[in-house]
C-alpha cells in the first residue's frame, strides 16, 4: 500500500509542515539514511511537480557522483538465436513456436572487431560482445573471443565488454588478461518474481555468475528489464539488491515485447513510469551509472530526454539483440543539446 505524503511524515517521525515528498528524500540523503520502501513507493503516485522536484534530485545525484559526461555503449550479437534458455521477454528463446532453429555460429575474429570500430566511430565508449545460450565454456569460442577483445583494446581503443551468460571464475580471468574490463549479466527481476520468468536457471545463479566476475577483478554491468508484470515494490527490491552486489554499471531495459513469446501482449509501461523507475534507481545507488537501455524508443518515446534528466547517465547507442535501436546521430544531438558530453 502507498503512503499519502502526511503518511510518510509519521512513519519518518518529521513534522509535514511545509513540506513535501522532496524534503523528506532530501532529509534522507543528507542524513545518509536508506529511503524506505513506502516513500519510494509514493513517487509512483505523486503529483506533477513533487514529480519534477524528485528528478531535479536524483540528476543533482547524477551530477555530484558521475559529473556532466553520457555513457554510450554499444553491442553485438556475435552468437545469435536457438538459446536452451526459456526467458519469457527472450525472442532468441528455441521455446518459442515457430522460432528459427537455425543457429547463428561466433561472428569471426575480423566481424567482431569491425563492429568495435562502428561503435566507436559512432560516439560509443563502451563495446560489449553478447552470446545466446546458457553459457560460453567451448575453449574454440573462447579464443575467438578473447582474440577480438585484444585486438579491440589494443588496435580500436574502446572499453571491452561481454555477455556470455553463466561463466566460471577462470574463463572470466582468462578474458581478462586479454583485455576484457567489463562483464555484463543482468539479474533481470526480483528474486520473488523471477520464477515467472525463467525455469532454466534460477535467480542464484544469476548472483554467482556476478559474484565470479567481481572475484576476477572484472568491473560488472548487471540490470533489470521493468514491465514484465513485475510489481513496482519489486522494482526497488532489484534496486537494492544492486546495490548490495555494488555493480558498477545498472542497465535498465524496458519490455519491447517480440511477437511469440509469452509477454507479446504486455504493454503495461508509460513513459511516466519509466522515469521515475529511473529516478528510484539513482536514489538508491546514486554514485553508479545507470543507463536507460533496451525498449527506451518504445516506452520514453518523446520523452527520451527526461531519462537524463531523472537520473540516468547513459544510453545504449544504435541497434539491440534482435530490435532496432534509434539513429545514433541523433543520441549524439540529444545530449549536445542537453549540455551534456560524452564519456
């Protein structure tokens, strides 16, 4: 249940003369106090202004932890389709009726190090190297991999990451010696709710994979995907169970639902929603980057801006997994006209 702001000032212990629900996070933060719930929750159902009042306090947040640079990463799918995985937003998924079986074998060495060059070229700083499939453990595969990240660390310049699902302690550090900095895998939900998700792997492994990656000195980007049904108590659990991982980096995608698979029909976000999710993120781990991702063109649509503006740092630049992202010139322009620069 969400409390009323004079609610929120009883359970607090402060007086609600003249003030608002700005105050009371305001009160909080200085105070270095973990926000409850029941006040995150009620920026959720606060007024316009309150509104704006709590995006002028997380990009405050933004801009005292991470300054006035945009972190813009970009991917690719070197290892796309038939993944054993049954995650329900997944278009990759080989549960889905009718999917294509075929399976796309590891982009070459040479592929993969030319779509770090378009990255680049393009205005992203970070590049990340994302595989289907429960896990990447085949040493041929690994190799190519590690070779693209040393000839992209060394020859390209930009910052290397991978998303090879669930990995073991010694395959990340062997990476890691060949430049990876950066390993990407995403809690996705709650732990309460992500047994609606997915079966084929549980929430823990999720947590040790991240945990192995942080133990082989690996910086790690680990997210969520809001508007899968999800409730919006969970949506700060993710966020503190983020930061008790201490992540560094904090994607947070947004359902674009893909014909077939068993969220097709869930269309539940508004961009609203979207944002102050994103506010809700900064204030509970507001020294890391968080980064308006996945589905952002679909449920910000004109607002796109305003995810700077409520606390995010960064944006996926150009194309996803098996969506189209939007024109990365246009990104670029966004943040030019905002004031702000990239990384």
């Amino acid at each position: 249940m969400n409390l009323k702001t004079d609610d929120i000032f009883k359970v607090s212990g402060q007086s609600s003369a003249n003030k608002g629900l700005a105050d009371i996070l305001r009160n909080y933060i200085s105070e270095n106090k973990e926000i409850p719930d029941d006040v995150l929750l009620s920026i959720y159902d606060c007024s316009k202004s309150e509104m704006l009042a709590v995006f002028s306090i997380a990009l405050e947040l933004k801009e005292k932890w991470t300054g006035n640079k945009i972190n813009f990463c970009s991917i690719v799918s070197a290892k796309t389709g038939l993944c054993s995985e049954d995650c329900a937003f997944c278009g990759q998924s080989s549960k889905i009726p009718k999917i294509n079986k075929k399976i796309n074998k590891l982009l070459p060495v040479k592929e993969l190090v030319n779509a770090a060059r378009t990255a680049k070229e393009n205005g992203a700083n970070e590049f990340s190297i994302v595989t289907s499939g429960t896990s990447v453990s085949d040493k041929k595969e690994l190799s190519v991999i590690a070779e693209a990240i040393k000839t992209i660390k060394n020859d390209i310049g930009i910052t290397a990451c991978a998303s090879l699902g669930l990995m073991e302690k010694g395959d990340l550090e062997y990476l890691k010696f060949h430049g990876l900095e950066i390993f990407h895998h995403n809690i996705e939900t709650s732990k309460d709710f992500f047994g609606n998700i997915c079966t084929t792997h549980s929430y823990e492994n999720n947590i040790e994979t991240i945990n192995k990656a942080k133990d082989a000195k690996l910086k790690v980007c680990s997210g969520v995907i809001i508007g899968m049904g999800e409730s919006r108590l969970d949506r700060i659990k993710m966020a503190r169970q983020l930061k008790e991982l201490d992540v560094d980096n904090i994607p947070i995608n947004f359902l674009n639902p893909i014909k077939g698979t068993s969220l097709e029909n869930n269309r539940e976000l508004t961009p609203m929603e979207c944002l102050k999710t994103i506010s809700i993120f900064r204030l509970i781990n507001p020294s890391k980057n968080i980064l308006a991702q996945g589905g952002r063109e679909l449920n910000l649509r004109q607002l796109q801006p305003f995810a700077l503006m409520a606390g995010a740092n960064g944006f996926l630049l150009g194309n996803y997994l098996v969506t189209s992202g939007r024109n990365t010139e246009l990104d670029v322009e966004l943040i030019n006209d905002l004031g702000f620069e990239a990384s």
